[in-house]
C-alpha cells in the first residue's frame, strides 16, 4: 500500500491524498460504506460502486469468523471473491464487536475469551490468531487488535487498557511479518491509538504507534458516548503527532459534521453505520439538511430525495414514494435510503476533497456545516 500526501489545505490541516493498493486507488478524504458480515445491509455491489461511488468498504473480523466462517471464505478465494466487491477492503479486528460484548467476554494478557452472540459457543482472540484471520478474510487493510475502553473511565484504567493494547500490538506486528497474504496481493497492517479523553495518554499512544512505522494509523476508542469537543481535542493532538506521510483513519465517525470537522483537524478516512442505520429508520442526510421521511409532511412532496447528487436512487424516487414505502416496512424503502444516504456522504468527502485542491476548504465548510445539520 503507498499513500501520496497531494495537499494540505493553508486554513486548517485538512489533507487531500491517494491511497494506493492492489485492488485500485482510494482518493482521500474518504468514507467507507459498513459492510460488517461481508455485505453492505440492503444495497448490491453494482449499486455501492455506480451509484454510491464507494472506492472501499469494511468487512468486520468477529463476524466473518462466526459466519460464514474462515473455511467457506477461505475455500471462495478470500472477502473479495466471496462477495464479488473487486475494489478495495479493510477489516476491523474485532477488537470493538469484543468490547461491545461486556457481559460475555473476558479480557486477559493472552487475548479475549468471548462467547458467540449466535450461539453461545466460546471462542478465543488473540493478537496473533486474529491476524491469521485476517489474512484468511483477506482485506488490503487489515486493523491490529486493541482494546477498546468504555467511556467514561478512570485514568488508570483508561492506561492500563492502552499498554495492553500496545503489547498486543507489537505480537500483531511480529505475526504480521512472519506471515504472507494468502491470495496473491499486498496487505496493510494499521494500528490503533487508544487512550480515551484524556491527552498524556492520547499523547503517549500516539507516539508509540508512529514508532511502529506500518503503512497508515488509526484512531480508535472515540465516538463511544463522549462529548464531541472531546473528540475534536483528542483529533488536534494525536494528528499534530502523526507522521504527515502515512493515512489517519478515525474508526466509527459519524455524523457529517464530525466528518468534516475531523478533515479539517487532519484525518483522512472515515467510516460509520450511521447512514444505513439510520436510512432504515427513515432519517436521511441531504444537502439540504436532515429529513425524517415519516414525517406527515413528506407524504405528498413528489420532489426527488436530493436532485443536486448524481445517483439514480436521489434523483428519480420522490420523498412522497419513499415516505410510502419505510411506512410500509417495504426493503424497497430502506434499500434506496440507504443508497441515498451512502451516495451522500460519498459526495461530502468529495465536495471537501475538491475545496482543499481548490484551497477555500475553510470557507465551504464553514457555510455548508449548519445547512447540513438543519432538519427540514
């Protein structure tokens, strides 16, 4: 994988870039459409990558290893095979699905010994087997695993929770090197800086991680319940230490302002199930504001979703249909919200990756942040 730093905007740190793997180019900054067991909910791969304009999308470690299971993607040539999706990939490890499972999990030197949501069968993750997962699952890039702490926590548990996370690094990063991908092509290794909201350990995380010198860092354990200036805090601090040469991804964000404000402190890549979470309830992002499609007021509006994006779905369904279609609990419905709302922040990367290039990111985001945010 090869990153190429294209520019830095003169008002704020906001970055545009191409990211370069063997499965094609990602221009950043970028969003990742959620596709957790191997598939985005409701929306087929021709229409992520015609309609959506997806150039990557996530498959989840813990749940592809529950099903289908290793063998069945292992036997199909790996995620991309198996699914069809012929651009790039990455999977996160687990290590958040496993911090989810409080109540079913424990926490050790050694790993996670967890039980299956499915069906109650015990399992065990490791440093060193979840990189044996993942070269299996078979991602461009493939996430370290780490520990995700609650928020809030106390400092001590809070530093405790990331020096486990970076002993267990160093075991990902020694098993990633001793071992090769499995289908012909290259994979990234990225690890994960933790500390929760406090800096001294944001500070120290993020020094560590950019010691390990893989091809790109993350940014984990924010967006968990915290306040979002908290997050933006801890965004300046470990960007500032970053190195400039290599992509930041901020795991789990979010709504487009948190995007945007986290592009203009410096990351580059970003994903989140909120746009077809939140499509299937009928909240749709457009760039006019927010709509909550079940609202009465919709019901004779035959207007296009969104006519300024350029996709199919936006362009041709009427709110008046699509209103029709969620009341009803109609797939049809959440299919093409979804579709709208990913092809929607698919647009707003692009728009600020277009207004850093043109060097007035600052001003275009400071105009379009409360439209945005306004609901309709």
């Amino acid at each position: 994988m090869k990153f190429e730093l294209q520019h830095t905007d003169s008002d704020t740190q906001a970055r545009a870039g191409k990211i370069t793997t063997d499965h094609g180019e990602i221009l950043t900054p970028i969003f990742m459409p959620v596709g957790t067991a191997g598939t985005v909910k409701g929306v087929h791969q021709r229409e992520l990558e015609h309609d959506v304009q997806a150039q990557i999308i996530l498959g989840n470690t813990y749940h592809l290893y529950l099903r289908p299971g290793l063998d069945i993607i292992e036997r199909a040539g790996g995620l991309h095979k198996f699914n069809g999706w012929e651009k790039p990939i990455l999977t996160d490890s687990g290590g958040y699905q496993v911090f989810s499972l409080k109540e079913i999990r424990k926490i050790s030197e050694e790993g996670v010994h967890f039980n299956s949501h499915i069906d109650g069968s015990k399992h065990l993750f490791t440093p060193e087997n979840v990189m044996d997962i993942q070269r299996i699952i078979g991602a461009d890039i493939i996430m370290a695993f780490d520990e995700c702490p609650p928020y809030p926590c106390d400092h001590k548990y809070a530093e405790n929770s990331m020096h486990l996370t970076h002993r267990w690094l160093k075991r990902c990063i020694k098993r990633f090197d001793e071992t090769e991908g499995k289908y012909g092509f290259g994979q990234a290794l990225f690890p994960i800086i933790q500390g929760s909201v406090y800096k001294d350990l944001r500070i120290q995380s993020a020094e560590f991680i950019a010691s390990q010198n893989q091809a790109g860092n993350a940014i984990g354990g924010l967006s968990v319940g915290e306040p979002a200036e908290d997050m933006y805090e801890m965004l300046e601090v470990v960007n500032g230490i970053l190195p400039k040469d290599k992509p930041r991804y901020l795991m789990g964000v979010g709504t487009p302002e948190n995007i945007l404000e986290a592009i203009a402190l410096g990351t580059d890549m970003f994903d989140c199930v909120m746009p077809t979470r939140n499509a299937r309830n009928g909240m749709l992002f457009t760039t006019e504001g927010i709509i909550n499609i079940r609202n009465k007021k919709w019901e004779d509006d035959f207007s296009p979703i969104d006519p300024n994006l350029d996709n199919y779905a936006s362009k041709f369904y009427s709110k008046a249909y699509l209103k029709h279609l969620i009341k009803c609990q109609e797939m049809l419905g959440a299919q093409i919200a979804s579709i709208h709302n990913l092809a929607f922040y698919l647009w707003l990367v692009g728009e600020a990756r277009a207004h850093i290039l043109a060097g007035d990111f600052y001003t275009w985001k400071s105009s379009i942040v409360k439209k945005l945010m306004q609901r309709l």
